[in-house]
C-alpha cells in the first residue's frame, strides 16, 4: 500500500511540476513575444512555427538529468535564453537585423519586467 501511495504522490508532483513548467513557459513567451517578435513581422503561422519550436527546445531543457531538482522558475532565464537565440536565427534567415534583442537574457528579463525590482522597458528601434 505503501508503495502505490508512493507511485501516485510520483505521478501528482510530476503533473504539478509539468503545469507549473507550462505556466512558466506561456507567461515568459507571452511578454516576449509581445515586446520582440512583432518587430520581426511574422505570419501567424510564423508565430506558431517559432513558439513550437521553443517550446520543444525547452521542454527537453527541463527534462534534462538533474533539473528535476531545480526550482521551475529558475527556467526562465534560460527560456529567455534560448528564445533569443532561436528568434536572432529567423530575424537572420528572414534578413531582418535583430539588434533589439540584447545578448545577455537577464537584459531581456530586465527589459521585459520579468526580474524581481525591475521595470519594463522595451527598447526603441
């Protein structure tokens, strides 16, 4: 009996963990793409193509060995990371300058207001 409570506290944290991981995941690529990917004038399927893409990228990031104990907000710089790094090689097949996405994603975080005591502020073109 023990053992089944076991199996289905596993099971439960696990879903928590995935929505929590989810909820992380639509709120930071919400701002994002609302402060950024406009700027890149995508179609909508553009738009879809690009989240999925992200999204799978990230999904495999927090299933990675170890991250299992990483706290899920802990995820959002590296979300914000790799969304850079994806939306940079559209801008760049698209032959589009994407000079407003700052290297480092803690700048990103910080423009977009998603660091703890900062503002928002989304640069000029």
């Amino acid at each position: 009996m023990a053992l089944l409570l076991l199996i289905e506290f596993s099971k439960a944290s696990y879903v928590i963990r995935h929505e929590q991981i989810e909820f992380l995941f639509s709120k930071t690529m919400g701002v994002f793409e609302g402060a950024f990917l406009g700027r890149l004038q995508l179609s909508e399927e553009e738009t879809v193509a690009f989240e999925e893409r992200v999204f799978a990228w990230f999904d495999r990031f927090t299933r990675r060995p170890g991250n299992e104990r990483v706290p899920v907000e802990r995820f959002q710089i590296p979300l914000l990371s790799g969304a850079c790094s994806l939306a940079r090689d559209l801008g760049q097949s698209k032959g589009v300058t994407v000079a407003f996405l700052p290297s480092d994603p803690k700048d990103v975080a910080r423009q977009l207001g998603l660091l703890e005591g900062s503002e928002t502020m989304v640069p000029e073109l």
